[in-house]
C-alpha cells in the first residue's frame, strides 16, 4: 500500500511540473513575441532584432516601399501570431511566403523586396513606420 501511494504521488508531481514547465514556455514565448521588433542599420547591413529577428545585406534589397495594406494571409507557416502581432514566416493566399515583423492593427507597412525574400514591417504607430521607411531608404541610397 505504501508503494502504491509514493507511486501515484510520483506521478502526480511529474504531471504538476510537466504542466507548469509547460505554461511557463507558452508565456515567455508570448511575451517575447509581444515585444516590438528593433531595426538597426548597420554599415553593410540591416538587423531585426527580436522574435525571429533576422540580417538583411544592404546589397540584397531590391526594392523599398510603404504600402496600405497586407496581401491576405493565407497561414504562419514558421511564427507567431497572437493579438494583432505577427512576426516570423507566413504563407500568402498566392501561395508565395513573406515574413512578418508587423503590427496588423495599425494600418502602413514598410514592404521590402529582397533577394530571396519579401518583408513587411511596421512599429507601433504610422508615423514611426514612414520615419522608419525614411530611414531605411537613406541607409540604403547613402554613398559607402
């Protein structure tokens, strides 16, 4: 008898912390994926930094505008999405894939066409992301 109950409580506490263990992932995941996205210009180089934050060589961007709206997506294929925040992978409804670093509740968005990729990225308000887009196009058109 006493065997059987250090057994169940055994197995009681492997549940209690798989599960806690469990949560506690799920909300540090979606804090960090709660935090804004950085874009740091380097001299050859642009970073995002964050949740599947990624480096873009100057050399490889094709094409910079600032867009209205998102193509329709079609579904995250690599990353997070949750209340309004998309960052990571997506699949378009064309079937091409993108990455997201956007806010999609507010309404401009900085569209980058790059050698291998697309990217959408905007901040927290529309005047930040036209002084972003600026920003970017600077960096990119400046003499090296």
């Amino acid at each position: 008898m006493k065997d059987k109950k250090k057994k169940n409580r055994f197995i009681t506490v492997f549940y209690l912390i798989v599960i806690f263990s469990t949560l506690a992932v799920i909300i540090i995941l979606a804090f960090r994926g709660s935090v804004e996205n950085k874009v740091v210009l380097k001299p050859q180089e642009m970073d995002i930094q964050g949740l599947y934050g990624m480096d873009i060589l100057k050399k490889d961007i094709l094409n910079i505008e600032i867009v209205d709206e998102l193509p329709p997506i079609k579904e995250r294929s690599n990353g997070f999405a949750g209340n309004n925040l998309c960052k990571g992978e997506f699949v378009l409804e064309d079937d091409s894939k993108c990455k997201l670093f956007i806010n999609s509740g507010i309404p401009i968005f900085v569209r980058l066409t790059c050698k291998d990729d697309v990217l959408y990225i905007n901040t927290k308000d529309s005047v930040e992301t036209q002084n972003l887009y600026q920003s970017i196009c600077n960096w990119k058109f400046q003499d090296n």
